[in-house]
C-alpha cells in the first residue's frame, strides 16, 4: 500500500512537469508566432514603400521625358541628344511592354518577336532577333 502511494505522487508529480512543460511550449509558439506575424508585417510595410518609391522614379522620369520632347519642338539646338533620348525612352517602354505582356500572356504582337516580312517594309525597318552564338568545340577545349 506504501509502495502504490509513492507511486501515485511520483506519477503526479511527472504528470504536473509535463503540463508545466506543455505550458512552456505553447507560450514559446505564440511568441514565435507573434514575431513571424510582426516580420510579415514589416516587410510588407518595407514592400509598399519599395513599390511606392519605384512608381514615383518612373513618374518622374516620364515627367522629365516629356518636358524634354517639348522643350526639343520649342527649341531646335539639341535635336540630337533629344532624339537619342526619345529612342532611349522607346527602348524602355518596349522592355516594359514585354515584360508585361509575359504577365499577360498578350506577347504575340510585341516589337521584341520578329515580325513576318511585308512587300513594302525597308531594311531598316526589320527587327531581327538572332540566335545565341554557340562556342565551337575548338574553344571550349
């Protein structure tokens, strides 16, 4: 009978270490999980203003281009970096339109894609996409 009381409390006792450990581990999660929650916060916070700083540079290059174009109809002096610059900005619209249109799905008609040959185009006008070059055996030997 002495033997099945010190028994009893022993396993009473174990019972009352695994409960405060259980306690223990529950109070770990949630403050494992309190921080994660704070982590996802922050880098959506740091994501939004990221996006927000991005539109903004590119509104205001768009803004500069376009003061530039008519700042180039009202004065004639320098047609030549203004035409380098409005290829330029053409080029980054056409990147952005493609990367886009890859989102999209919508890249059948963008300028990165040869377009078919027509009777009338000039040479000028035929955007060729070459393939990559591969190295010959000799050099990678």
């Amino acid at each position: 009978m002495m033997v099945e009381v010190k028994r009893l409390a022993s396993m009473e006792s174990q019972r009352e270490s695994v409960e405060s450990r259980i306690d223990n581990m529950e109070a770990r999660f949630i403050g494992l999980d309190s921080s994660l929650q704070d982590y996802k916060d922050s880098m959506d916070l740091s994501f939004q203003k990221l996006k927000l700083d991005m539109d903004s540079k590119f509104q205001t290059l768009m803004e500069a281009i376009a003061l530039l174009r008519t700042s180039r109809m009202e004065d004639s002096t320098m047609p030549n970096l203004l035409t380098s610059l409005n290829e330029e900005d053409d080029g980054i619209l056409k990147q952005k339109e493609f990367i886009l249109s890859n989102f999209t799905g919508n890249h059948l008609n963008s300028p990165m894609i040869p377009q078919p040959l027509t009777p009338t185009a000039k040479v000028d006008e035929i955007n060729i996409v070459a393939p990559p070059r591969t190295p010959r055996k000799e050099a990678i030997l």
